[in-house]
C-alpha cells in the first residue's frame, strides 16, 4: 500500500495540474515566508497537494470533480484534522485568475497561527 501510495504521489508530480505547478512556483525552495513545502505528500492513505509540516497546513487546489466528492473530502479533511492539520482549499481557477489574492489568503492564515516574535529587549543605557 504505501509503495503504490509512493509511486502514486511521483506520478503526480510529474503531472501536475496548470493551477499547482502556478502555486508550485510561488511555494517553492522557502519563496513563501520562508516555509518549506513539499507537494503530492502521502499523509496516511492520502496525498497531500501541498503541505508545510512546520505549521501543520495542508493546502488542497480543487478542480470542478470535488464539487462531486464533498462527502470524500469531508472524510479526507476530518483526517487530517485529527492528525493536527489545518486544511485550507482553493479552487483551480481562483489560484490561477486570483494568484495573489489566494497568496494574500495564506499569509494571512499563517499570520495568526504563527505567534509573533517577542520585541528585543532594550539595549543598556537605553530607555526610562
């Protein structure tokens, strides 16, 4: 199962769809904030388009088929849920008509799940 779940998750990379290898190339090599996604990652018994372990964000591009699987994909995200993911879906033509808007989205996310860094102390002599 897991092999067939490997070589399953190398046949989607190399086919991936216009609107992933269009968010691929935002997400990529730590471009986006710095964090480090993978793309088509098997978690458990399904694959991930997107995922970032650091923050425990998965994220999903959906084509026009989902719209006929909402039960399977409530099933897939309650899964992922459980394993401490937060899913975040976006539709095909909002990520390649909307890139931006879509990147706007996930800074955003990550902004509040991130906590913000504490402020420096002040230097001797410095300040009351």
């Amino acid at each position: 199962m897991h092999r067939l779940l490997r070589e399953r998750a190398r046949a989607l990379r190399r086919e991936m769809t216009e609107a992933e290898r269009c968010l691929w190339q935002r997400l990529r090599a730590h471009r986006f904030m710095g964090l480090k996604f993978r793309r088509q990652k098997p978690l458990g018994r399904y694959i991930a388009d997107f995922v970032c372990f650091e923050i425990g964000l998965v994220v999903e591009l959906d084509g026009g088929q989902h719209s006929e699987q909402l039960a399977y994909d409530q099933r897939r995200d309650a899964w992922l849920r459980s394993r401490g993911f937060e899913v975040l879906r976006f539709w095909n033509h909002e990520v390649l008509q909307y890139t931006d808007v879509v990147l706007e989205q996930l800074r955003l996310w990550v902004e509040q799940k991130r906590p913000s860094p504490p402020a420096p102390l002040p230097r001797a002599g410095e300040g009351g």
